[in-house]
C-alpha cells in the first residue's frame, strides 16, 4: 500500500477543552482525580494541546493545572486567563512544570457590545490590554495564545489591527471564537480568509478555530474555519460545553478522515480510542451521551430497521459510512423490533445458537412482531422465550 506523504501545511493541531470549556456547562464539575485521569487519556490519545482549566477560578483548578502540567508526557499544556496580570502570572505558574510544553492562553472580548456592556472599554483600550498581556506573558513562556471572544460578532478592521498587534507583541496562536455559536460555514471561512490576507505579519501565528453549537453548527463551523487557513481545532470530548456545546472531537476527528477528499488535512488523534473517552468522560462528568449523538451514541451503529438490516448484514457499508472498529466499538448493533425483518431476526436466532425448521422461524417472527408491538425493545431473553415456547409447542 502507497501512503502519500503528509504535508506540514496540512496538520490540524487538536487543541481539547475538556477540562475548561466543556466543565464550564452546569452539572459538569469534575473532581481533581477525574481530571488527572482524563488529562492523561487526551494525552495518550494524540491530543496536540489541552486546556487544563482556569488557574486563577479557584484553588482547586490551579491544583489541576498544575499537576496535569507535572504528569503530562507528550501535550502541550494550556491554562485560560484574562488578559490581566494577576490572571497571566497565576496561569504561567499553574502551566510551568510542562516546561517547553507549557502554554499561556488569554481572552478578552472584542465585539463592540461585550466592549461597551462588559469590559467598559474602548477598542483601543482593548488592544493596549492585550499586547500587554501577550507581552507579558511573552517574558514567561514562550507559548502564547490570545482569543478574541466574541469574534464573529466583532468588526472585521478591528479584528485584523488587533490580530496584528498581538501577533507583533508575541502571539503564536491567535484563536477566533465562535463563541455565541452565531456564524455560518460560509461566513467563518471568509472571516478567517479575509484576516489571514488583509494581517501582515498573519504568516507568524497559528489561527485556530473555537465554536459553540447553539445553532447545532459548531462543527460544520469548525471544518469551514479550515478552509479559511485556521490550522488549530478547539473542541471537547462528547462536545460539553458552555450552553449546547462545543464542537465535538469526535465528530471533528472523524468528518475529517471519513472525509478526506473534502477536508484534506491530517492529525495526530488515534480515533479507535474515540468510544472510549466518551464513555469516560460521560461518566465523570455525568452527562449522559445522547442515543443518536454522532460517532459515539449508544444508536451510531445500531441499526432497526429491515431494510437496513438486511443491507447491512450484506455488506455493512450500505449504511456504515466507517466502520465501528475505527473509532474503536467492538461491532456495530442489530436492534430487533417491530421495522425488523426476518434476516436480521435469523441472524440472531443463530448468533443464540438456535436452529430452527422454516415453520418455527415463521411463527416465532410473526410473534416477536406481536411483541415488538407491545415492547420497544426486544432483548435475547425476549428471543430465548419466544424460541422456547415455539420448541415446546412443537413437541405438544
Ligand atoms: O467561547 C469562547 O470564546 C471561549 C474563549 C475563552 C476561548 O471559550
Ligand atoms: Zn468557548
């Protein structure tokens, strides 16, 4: 097999949020150990960067951080802050046993209304903050990254003199939020197209990309921030996060090798080990993954229906558009119910180890139907009754 080489002008850098945007959504506090568990899990995935929390928030995030940054082995470890002195050096601290992997993140707003209502400061006061925070931050770590909350409601002119000015003050990511999930795919391509063109000194960041999915497009947005020549993905595992979300790295990770020939970039996540972070992550956050969440909800790879059924114990690729060992599930499910048909109903009889004439299979399939009327559901034991009662009848 011929395997084409990958170009550096291609690499996606998976920067997770986990840990500080996604236990940012009520409900979804997250004990010290969980996160020292979880943080070594993106690690071990290929997660390129991971936001261990908000160091300045409390006494138990700058533990978080800080320890996450002692254990981590291979990623890069960010913590969030304003651009506020107190907020960078108490964030420098948190992430300096990382040492060279060790990344300071900052955010202030700069959309006209979060300017006017919640900072109380004009646009040029916003750019003085920031440069000054970048440069501080600049004198610790060598790994800056500054967000401009609210970017996509912000005025483009500004967006391109601030980026400018960060990115001249040491910036070496300059991340564009979606963050009221506000934008389209169309827009946020062209939004981050246009700055990359219009910044001068653009070719000395990485931009990235960060989007919320209160309009259900968080990742659309995020797969379209790439055609405009972001190069850094921020998402969340199971896409927790402020509100309805963050884009999902599962789906993320996955639209992009399963999609290739549209979205040709590369990253370094092994997705067999998808399924497993959302469980682990549903569970210490006890947030229940939805039945028909893409990738890894319990219905990603079940299938009910007869015609669906019959098609895919065919050839599972008429409805599977990838295979659920890659994104590590043992095998995808045939759910029997009342749309089942009778191949798949065969199937199971024989996966039981049942073997019976073509008359018992007819009038065990016309009752599982009866039941499956009366039933959602039809578990094995369901089968094994209906097969047991059929074999006593036949004997009688
Ligand atoms: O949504 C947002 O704007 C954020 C920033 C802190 C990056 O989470
Ligand atoms: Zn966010």
């Amino acid at each position: 097999m011929t395997t084409t080489p990958k170009s550096e002008k291609d690499r996606v850098f998976i920067f997770d949020t986990t840990l500080r945007d996604g236990e940012q959504c009520p409900g979804a506090t997250m004990t010290f150990e969980e996160k020292l568990e979880i943080a070594e899990m993106l690690d071990d995935m290929g997660v390129d960067i991971i936001e261990a929390g908000f160091p300045i928030s409390s006494e138990g995030d700058f533990e978080a951080v800080h320890e996450i940054a002692k254990r981590s082995k291979k990623a890069v470890i960010a913590g969030l802050g304003r651009v506020n002195p107190k907020d960078i050096d108490r964030c420098a601290e948190a992430v300096k046993p990382a040492g060279d992997r060790a990344r300071v993140h900052m955010v202030i707003a700069t959309s006209p209304l979060h300017m006017r209502v919640k900072l109380n400061m004009t646009p040029e006061q916003v750019i003085d903050a920031s440069v000054a925070g970048v440069t501080r931050a600049r004198n610790m770590v060598s790994n800056v990254e500054w967000s401009a909350e609210d970017a996509t409601r912000s005025d483009i002119d500004f967006l391109c003199r601030i980026t400018e000015a960060v990115i001249k003050a040491g910036a070496t990511t300059v991340n564009l939020p979606d963050t009221v999930g506000y934008t389209t795919p169309e827009e946020y391509t062209r939004m981050f197209r246009t700055i990359r063109e219009r910044v001068p000194n653009s070719d000395q960041a990485i931009f990235s990309v960060h989007c919320h999915n209160d309009l259900g497009m968080a990742v659309a947005n995020t797969l379209a921030g790439l055609d405009g020549g972001a190069r850094q993905i921020e998402c969340t595992i199971n896409g927790i996060g402020e509100r309805a979300g963050n884009a999902a790295l599962e789906e993320v990770v996955m639209a992009i090798n399963v999609r290739n020939d549209k979205f040709p970039y590369w990253n370094n996540i092994d997705p067999t080990t998808l399924t497993r972070a959302s469980k682990v992550v549903s569970a210490a956050t006890s947030f229940p993954v939805q039945y028909n969440k893409a990738i890894v909800g319990r219905n990603a790879f079940a299938h009910e229906s007869g015609i669906h059924q019959d098609g895919v114990l065919k050839d599972a690729s008429t409805y599977e558009i990838m295979t659920p060992a890659s994104v590590g599930l043992k095998h995808s499910s045939i759910v029997l119910g009342k749309h089942s048909g009778r191949h798949a109903f065969v199937h199971r009889l024989e996966e039981l180890g049942y073997k019976l004439g073509k008359n018992q299979i007819e009038d065990a399939f016309i009752r599982m139907k009866a039941l499956a009327d009366r039933k959602k559901d039809i578990y094995d034991e369901d089968i094994e009754a209906l097969v047991d009662q059929e074999i006593i009848q036949a004997h009688d």
